[in-house]
C-alpha cells in the first residue's frame, strides 16, 4: 500500500513530466515551471472514458501526458466525425480560453488508457499573464490546426475519395517515405469522410497499381514517388 506521502510524490511526479513534455510549456525556465506545476491537476482515464462530451462547459485545457484521445462530432443523422488525434504532448479544450460558445459542440473519448493533465480555464488566465510566451504557443498551435481544419475541408469538398487519400499519404508519409497511421482505419475514414469500405478498397487500388506497398495493417511504403 502507498503511503500519502508516496502518492504525493507521484502525484507530482505526474504534474512535472506532463508539463515538460508539453511544447506549450516546455520552453519554461525549472523556476516557472513551478508555477505551472501548482495549477495542473493529473488524473487517470480509463478507456471508452471521456474528457468532455457535447453540452459540457468549456472551462478547462486538457494536455495529454500518457495514451490516446479521439476528438469527432456528430452530424445531424448522429454519423460520427473524426476532428483530429491526440498523441502525448497533445491538448484539447483551448477554444475555452477564446470567447464565445460556453459548451463542447464535440467528443473527446479516451482510446486508450491515459494520463491528463488539466488546467482550468481560471488559472491558465492566470498563467498567460505571467508567462506571456505560454499564450504564443498556444496560438501558434491553435493557428496550425485551424490551417489544418480549412485544408480538409477544401479537400473534401474537391477530391474525390481516393484523391483525398492520396493527398493524406503525401501530407503524412514520414522521411523514410513510409506511412506510419496513428489511427485505426475506421477512424481514418471517418476523418476523411468517406465509407470504411471505400477506404480499404482504395488501399487495395493503390497496392494493386504500385504506388504503395503494405507492410502491415499500419503501415505502408510509398512506391511510387509521383504521388508525393
């Protein structure tokens, strides 16, 4: 059994490598990061759990230390929408710190079992009037995925199914020229709007025409060089 004072210790244990592995913070002298480590509070998740669900406020950042999240909306007929995928080091919630809606319009589920960190909306307030450059990085992200955001929807609105597929395989294949999917295949077809099957079919296109070739079910080598 943990004593109290071995739990502290991991508690902030857990405070201080969220914080360092976070580039929001990470460029923090060990003094201010003090300062951040006070306001953070860790927590564990199980997976299927959720951070936030539609209708919740919006009153906190969540920083993912540990594990995977899945952030999607649901449409009108309740067909889900992949947004993005958070890896560690990646966070949620900053449209909190911005005005305007008060509640979630989207979902983020734990995919896998995770650690996060959360700060609330009151005290990262605080922590941008101390730490200006923390509020930089956070813009500079937020500008990024909205860059992000825009494009998509451009190539949805334009390309045809396997045109968008082709287009994430050149805007995510690695230096080696492999494409390393940090997302299952149905939430890769969620994101970029288009049937499970459709997705595979394509795949299966483009191994059959010689422009990729599989390696495993994550994992594809880019071939020909004509789609990059």
């Amino acid at each position: 059994v943990e004593r109290g004072g071995d739990n502290l210790a991991k508690s902030q244990g857990n405070h201080k490598m969220c914080v360092r592995n976070v580039p929001i913070f990470n460029h923090l002298t060990e003094e201010e990061m003090k300062g951040v480590f006070e306001k953070v509070e860790s927590r564990a998740y199980e997976k299927d759990d959720h951070l936030y669900m539609a209708g919740d406020p919006k009153d906190s950042l969540f920083v993912l230390h540990r594990g995977k999240v899945r952030i999607y909306r649901l449409n009108e007929e309740g067909k889900e929408q992949l947004i993005r995928v958070l890896l560690p080091g990646d966070f949620t919630g900053e449209l909190a710190l911005f005005g305007g809606e008060k509640l979630h319009d989207s979902y983020a589920e734990i995919v896998q079992d995770s650690r996060v960190c959360e700060i609330s909306k009151a005290d990262l307030y605080g922590l941008l009037k101390e730490y200006p450059d923390i509020g930089i990085k956070i813009i500079e992200r937020f500008s990024t995925r909205l860059n992000e955001v825009e494009q998509q929807a451009t190539n949805i609105a334009l390309m045809n199914s396997e045109e968008r597929l082709i287009e994430y395989i050149r805007t995510h294949v690695d230096d080696e020229d492999f494409l390393r999917l940090k997302m299952t295949k149905k939430d890769l077809s969620s994101y970029l709007s288009m049937q499970p099957e459709t997705l595979t079919r394509i795949f299966k296109k483009l191994e059959a025409d010689g422009m990729i070739g599989k390696i495993d079910n994550r994992t594809y080598q880019v071939l020909d060089y004509s789609i990059l």
